[in-house]
C-alpha cells in the first residue's frame, strides 16, 4: 500500500505529517512512501532526507495517486476532488464543525479518520495529537507572551534594586495549560491557574502553582475534554479570578469546546480590570477566542492591556511539532495497519472514535 505525504496549503503552516524517520519505520512495515515535493521544508526536513529514508519524491498531481493520504491540517475542497476513490485520508478534520468537508469526503468515495477524533484513553496515547501538539503549544505560550511583555520574569536582585517576579494566570489546565504553568516556573514567575475541574488543583500544586478554587459550583469532564460550563459557574469563577486577574501580568487562556465556538472567560468589564503593561494571550482565538476582544493573529491595544490572538502555535515549533505529529501517525498505522495494508475493525474504540467516513459513507 502507498502512502502519499502532502505539503500543507494552510498559509503559515510550516509542519509536515511524516517525517523521514518514521517513513522508514513504516517502509519497514511494508508500505510505500512518497513525499509531495519540498513538503518538509517548513520543518527542516529535506527532499533528500526523504529520498535516503526511502521515500520517493512526487510532484503535487502525482501526490494523489496513492491508497493513503497524510496531511496535519482538514484538505480543502479542492483537494477532496484530487482523491482517488477508494483511498484513505487521514488528518486532522475537526468534523463536528466542518461538515461541508465531511461531505465533499463522502462524496469522492474516500475513507477518511479524524486525528483530532481519536478517543483520549490510555491505549490512545500514544497516537493523541491533540495533546503532543497542546504540549508544543502551551509552552510557546509562555514565550511569546514573555515577548510581549515589557518585564522579565524572573526574581532579580541587583545592586541597583530588587525586581519582582512576574505574575502569569492560567485559564484551563489541559495538556496545554500545564505545559504552560510549568515553563513559566521554570523562567520564574509565580504562578496561579483556574479550571472548571476541581480534580486539577492537584495538578497544578505539583507543578508549583496556585489553584483557583471556584467553590459550591462543579462542571467536571466527559470523554478526556472539560464540560463546558453554565452561567453559574462562569459567575462564580469571574468572581473567583477577579483580583487574581487585577494583578497578573501575563494572562494565558486555553479553554475549547469540542464543535463549539470557545467559551467567553474574560469579558470587557475584567478587561478594564487588569493593570497597566499587562498581557493575555488567548490560545482559543481562531475558535473566536476566549475574552471579548480577541481578534486571531492579531495584538490588540486595549490601552492598560494587550491581547495577542495566537493563532497555529506549534507551527512555531515546527521540526518538534513533526517529529511528534509523525509519531502519533505511526503507531495508529500499527493498529490499522501492522502489515503495510489498511483494515478498519470498527469494533475497536478507536477506530471508531476517528473514522468519521468509510467507503464513501459518512458514520459521523
């Protein structure tokens, strides 16, 4: 069976779904590889690399004749036409939001699996995207909101003076916003962190933070992901989080709903709130951002504050952020595929969590 590797057309996106190490690995198992040209260049991973791994290199046409497509982020509609009937897609789909993409799938005749829909249980680990590119993300977080910010981080005492260390509030304490508590301990800031499950104040205390307690309101978590919360809770954490937020310098917001448009965590009255200098960067802002003035891949002056609407962070971080997507793809391959062929036994939790459509037929 050949597997075809595609350059990404998202604009910025410097990441690529194979990288030459593990298309030997799964030449090894008994498929082909070939690489659309210069399609890991945005990651520092040559034609060349490919070729001595051995992969063969193919024009963008020739990409498509293959019995499995691999790209990291959803094909466009353009590309949904290329495909061969019969074959195999997989990427990151997001298709509880992307449904026209879903459909213009199903009618190519193709089967398709969601990355992004894999199930977080522990057998899945180890293929979970979501989490080894949260992970890249929530520590680029902390950098580039230290670059925003007109302060250093650390406790520094000199001849001249004392400076005090920074103060970081993090909202959401998934993959991403432990990463992101952890690298801002490690340039030394004091650190605080909020979250709608109360079973992750231990998490953070572990890493050295301060957990917000929002008391007498739960939420909870279903399927690996936070609930989204009601009115009542977010009342009851505005009011928790106040004079936290009032005195943070850096602010990073990572709360998403899975389909949904990300939850408001900090409207314009909070806004006004924080101090002179101040930033937050808002990991939601291309699911519409988690404060009311987000705006995505742009830095928004709000005159006390700013806010940076990141946008495709462990792009950033794009030889890591391949290394990591690659190995996520391989071991599903070994599941779908331990014998260089593609079978889909739905019976199995997790192909039935990611193959969104088979054969043509869309299941989700």
């Amino acid at each position: 069976m050949k597997i075809s590797v595609l350059k990404e057309s998202r604009s910025g996106e410097k990441r690529v779904a194979l990288t030459p190490n593990v298309a030997a690995q799964l030449i090894k198992m008994g498929f082909s590889v070939q690489v659309e040209s210069n399609a890991g260049e945005g990651a520092h991973f040559s034609d060349e690399a490919y070729q001595q791994a051995g992969a063969s290199i193919v024009s963008g046409s020739e990409a498509y004749k293959a019995d499995c497509l691999v790209q990291i982020n959803p094909p466009s509609l353009e590309q949904c036409g290329h495909m061969q009937k019969g074959s195999t897609w997989i990427s990151q789909l997001y298709h509880l939001s992307n449904s026209e993409t879903v459909s213009a799938l199903a009618a190519q005749g193709v089967s398709a699996v969601s990355l992004d829909a894999i199930p977080r249980i522990s057998r899945a680990q180890s293929m979970d995207v979501l989490s080894s590119q949260a992970n890249l993300a929530g520590y680029r977080a902390v950098i580039e909101g230290a670059g925003h910010l007109d302060r250093i981080f650390p406790l520094l005492m000199t001849a001249a003076g004392t400076v005090t260390p920074a103060k970081v509030l993090v909202f959401g304490v998934g993959v991403a916003g432990l990463q992101a508590i952890a690298t801002a301990k490690r340039l030394g800031a004091v650190v605080e962190a909020t979250d709608v499950r109360p079973e992750t104040k231990e998490q953070v205390e572990s890493l050295g933070g301060k957990f917000i307690e929002v008391k007498g309101v739960e939420v909870g978590s279903e399927g690996g992901y936070a609930k989204e919360a009601s009115e009542e809770y977010r009342k009851a954490q505005r009011e928790a989080v106040n004079k936290s937020l009032a005195q943070a310098d850096l602010v990073i917001t990572t709360a998403l709903v899975p389909g949904k448009k990300a939850p408001l965590l900090i409207d314009d009255e909070q806004l006004g709130l924080m101090k002179q200098g101040s930033v937050v960067l808002d990991m939601a802002a291309e699911q519409g951002g988690n404060t009311s003035k987000t705006q995505a891949n742009q830095v928004v002056d709000l005159g006390n504050a700013r806010i940076v609407g990141a946008v495709n962070l462990p792009s950033t971080l794009s030889t890591n952020a391949s290394e990591l997507f690659a190995r996520n793809i391989w071991e599903l391959l070994k599941l779908i595929g331990p014998k260089g062929e593609i079978e889909f036994n739905t019976d199995d939790e997790i192909v039935d969590g990611c193959l969104i459509v088979q054969n043509g037929t869309a299941r989700k």
